[in-house]
C-alpha cells in the first residue's frame, strides 16, 4: 500500500510538475484539458489577486457577482500574494487537490470494505476509467485519447486526464465528500460527536468549491445520519446546512444562474437513441461495468449498500441532465462509477490470479494509456498564452486599476482576465452559457459596439479596449496607451 502511494505521488508530481510553465516567455499549457479549463481558473485567481473585492466579482462577466465556487483559485491566489510563481502555485495545488482526492478515496472504500487490497483496486479502477477505446489502436482510425473521442461515440473519460486534473473544483469537491463520508461512517459506528463535527466542515466548504458535490455530500449525510443510534447530529448538521445557504443567499452567490438549464429529462445521456445505449454502454464503460453489475449480486452486504447508493446516482446521470452542456454530467457520473469500481474490486479479489489480472488489463487498459500520455510533454504542450500576450498583461497590471473594466474578444485563455484578472465586458460564451448566465443582452450590446454604437462603453463602465492583429482598430474617443506585438490598447476618453 505504502508503495502504491509513494509511486502515485511520484508520478502526479512529475505529471503536474509539467501542467503549467513557462518556455521562452510564453506560459505553455501542458495537456490540451488544461489549455481548455485551467484560463478561467487562472483568471478567478489573478482577479482575486488584482481586483478583491466582498463579494467577489466575475472577471469575465463584469460587475456579476461571482457565481462560480471560488475557494480552490482562492487557495491559489494566496500562494501567490505569498510569492509563488502563477505556475507553482497551480501546479501545486492542483496536485494536492487530486492526491487527496485519491487518498480520501482509498482511506473510504478500507472503512467500507475492511480490505486493503479491495480499497487498492477500487482506486485504480476509478482512477483509469475507460471503456473499449483501445480497440481502435489496432485499427486505421486515427485517435489520440482512447477515453475521449467525440466523433467515435466515445465520451466516459479517464478520471484523471479529464476530471482530477482540469476540473480542479471536483478534484477538490471529491477530497471533501470522500472525507466526509468517511468521518460520518466513524461516528456511526463511535458515536463521537467530533466526526461529525468535522464531517459537517467538510461538507460546508463544498458549497464554496462544487455545488453538485455539496449536494450529494448532504443527502449521504442525511441518509447515514438517519441510520445513527442519535438524531440529534443530524438535526444540527441539517440546521448549519440552512444558516450556510442564508449566507450564501444574502451575498448573492449564485443569485444570477438560471437554474432552469441544470435540470432536464434525457434519458441515455449521450446515446439519445436507447436501442443503441447497451452498445454505448459497452464502448464507454467496457468490463468494468459488467463485472460491477454482476459483483452486486455476490459482494457482502456493507459493499452492496454503498454501491447500490452510488449506482443511483450513475443511473440518474444517464436519465437526467444537471448541468447545461450535457457532457458535464460526468461530475455526478463520476460518484456513481465509484460504486461501480467498488463492486468490480471485490470481484477481481475472487477471481484466479491470472484471470484476474488478465481481466484488469482489459477494464483499464484505456485509461491507464491515456494517463500515461500525459508524461508526453513534448508532444501535449499547448500555448496557452504567448510572450507578448504576457508583456501586454504585465502592462495592464502597472498601468490599469485593479477594478478597471475592458472590452476584449471572447477567446477563452484572453490575457486581459487570465492574466492581468481584470474584469471584461464578456468573456468565452462557452464558460458562461455552462454557468447558466442570461448571454443575449450583453452579446447584442458587444455585436453593436463593434458595428460604431459605444452605447457599451457607458452602460458597462468601460474603461479600456483591448485589440490585437484580428480586430480592427477603432476611432474617437479613444486614445492608445500600448501598441506593442500587434496588440493594441486603448482607454476612454473622458
């Protein structure tokens, strides 16, 4: 066991080591997730460092409150106002986040199951989930991950390559409900009231890291704490969980979602077709699936409990839509497959050894390829933001107020809020259509600045606009304070 942490540790720490750095000037992103999820992260963090204010705002929709849980770029931002590199800081934190994530985890399933050995193999299922991918590098099909390829039908991801490490809230999120998990099944079976003290922390913090997580870490502790010999744990938990959301009601937290958009009926998530779903299910989730189902019916009664709760949320994903785009679902998929894993470990612990690890070859193959490509520095790295985006961010941090307003393209990684964490008129639609934010009035104000109406200008407080070589430059009453790479900056006129 000790072995098999030393090595994991080792292995993400060389992994994250790499996630994020700088090469000639230009901050390289090293995995294309990365690329895609870490520029808002880093954008909330430097604009938590430039631009604090309480309660915080969105960077890249400006003058909303934030909506998006702050507290793991808020960890972030910490180290860095302390000194640490933006790379260091990420990388690092990055690292624990999963690390504990996966340790939770592990120190869970022992409560659970009492094996060591189950608890192990649990982790490893989970962590290189996958399903029948690989198949295809015995074809002409060109494919670079064998757990995400869209095109192919192939959506169930590895844990780590597409969840643990770009979606640095849910790795967070899991480190917490794991934990806390684990410390209400200790006080069900001591009835010492300081686990559920701190179960009870645990659970808090999630509303300010990942909101689905809190929300099934409060119904788990509703439905543990009602098999306890007291009740009386449950009722204070219940009462903090009331006073945490009038606090987050009162700031206002989330009060500009459109929650219609997180709640839908659409069975067979991504295989609309059902005729097709059982090959889907298959393609996607591959042995692992098969031998968890079937272990449901011969694994002992603790494990068949935890995972037939789990399974009911991998069911209800697969039924129902809790997130704008669709694909997202795997943040609530993600805990059922922990069920999943649990049922198939205890099944490879009572199959012939041979067998056995002839058959974990076949259920994780998939994912445990993709893991390793992400030692593959060389080829995965991406730029994320280039050495002159870099000095044209450096200069609106000496030469800007930290709450001073910009109008900038939509591109995802932009230097204005990713870097420098100013606040932006609008940023990528994509990121805030998934956060469930009312886009057409702001678009239509930015499409008609574009076309000569400055309406924008004072209606949203703009100060600043900034352009590079793809946009045309602007007139009156404008006046350019940086002309630099072909990038251009300009501030109102009074």
């Amino acid at each position: 066991m000790v072995a098999f942490f030393l090595g994991l540790a080792i292995f993400l720490g060389v992994i994250y080591s790499r996630l994020l750095f700088w090469d000639s000037g230009n901050l390289i992103a090293g995995w294309i997730t990365v690329w895609g999820d870490w520029a808002v992260h880093l954008a909330y963090a430097n604009s938590f460092l430039y631009n604090f204010r309480f309660p915080p705002v969105m960077p890249i929709f400006s003058d909303t409150p934030m909506i998006y849980p702050p507290f793991p770029d808020l960890l972030a931002a910490i180290l860095m106002k302390f000194g640490l590199d933006i790379t260091l800081a990420f990388n690092l934190t990055g690292f624990i986040y999963s690390l504990l994530a996966i340790i939770f985890l592990y120190r869970l399933i022992l409560k659970i199951s009492g094996s060591s050995k189950i608890a192990l193999l649990t982790v490893f299922l989970y962590l290189n989930s996958g399903g029948l991918g690989f198949v295809y590098l015995f074809t002409s099909q060109k494919i670079s991950e064998l757990t995400r390829a869209f095109d192919l039908g192939i959506y169930w991801t590895s844990t780590l390559t597409s969840l643990l490490i770009p979606q640095r809230n849910l790795a967070l999120g899991l480190a917490l409900v794991f934990f806390s998990w684990e410390q209400i099944l200790i006080f069900s079976k001591t009835n010492k009231i300081i686990h559920v003290f701190i179960s009870v922390a645990a659970i808090s913090l999630l509303a300010f890291t990942h909101v689905h997580s809190y929300i099934i870490a409060i119904i788990a502790f509703v439905l543990i704490s009602m098999k306890c010999k007291y009740q009386r744990p449950l009722l204070f938990g219940l009462l903090l969980f009331s006073a945490l959301a009038g606090i987050l009601s009162y700031y206002g937290l989330y009060s500009s979602v459109n929650t219609s958009q997180f709640f839908r009926f659409s069975p067979g998530w991504m295989e609309r077709d059902l005729v097709k779903f059982p090959i889907f299910a298959i393609k996607n989730y591959g042995l692992t699936l098969i031998l968890g189902l079937l272990g449901l019916f011969i694994v002992p009664e603790n494990i068949r409990r935890t995972s037939l709760c789990l399974l009911l949320l991998f069911v209800a994903g697969h039924l129902f839509i809790f997130q704008p785009w669709d694909w997202d679902n795997t943040k609530v998929l993600t805990y059922g497959w922990v069920g999943i894993s649990l049922s198939a470990a205890y099944i490879f612990t009572r199959l012939p050894k041979i067998f056995a690890i002839i058959l974990l070859i076949l259920a994780t193959f998939s994912g445990f390829y993709d893991n390793l490509s992400l030692l593959n520095v060389s080829k995965n790295r991406i730029i994320l933001s280039s050495d002159a985006e870099v000095r044209a961010a450096d200069f609106i941090k000496k030469n800007t107020p930290g709450n001073a307003v910009f109008i900038t393209s939509d591109r995802h990684n932009h230097p204005v809020s990713m870097l420098a964490g100013r606040q932006t008129m609008m940023g990528f639609p994509g990121w805030l259509w998934s956060y469930g934010i009312n886009l057409a009035s702001r678009q239509a104000d930015l499409e008609a600045f574009k076309a000569g109406d400055l309406t924008a200008i004072s209606k949203y407080n703009v100060s600043y606009i900034y352009l590079d070589n793809s946009e045309k430059p602007l007139p009156l009453p404008f006046s350019q304070i940086y002309n630099q790479d072909g990038i251009s900056i300009l501030r109102v006129l009074p």
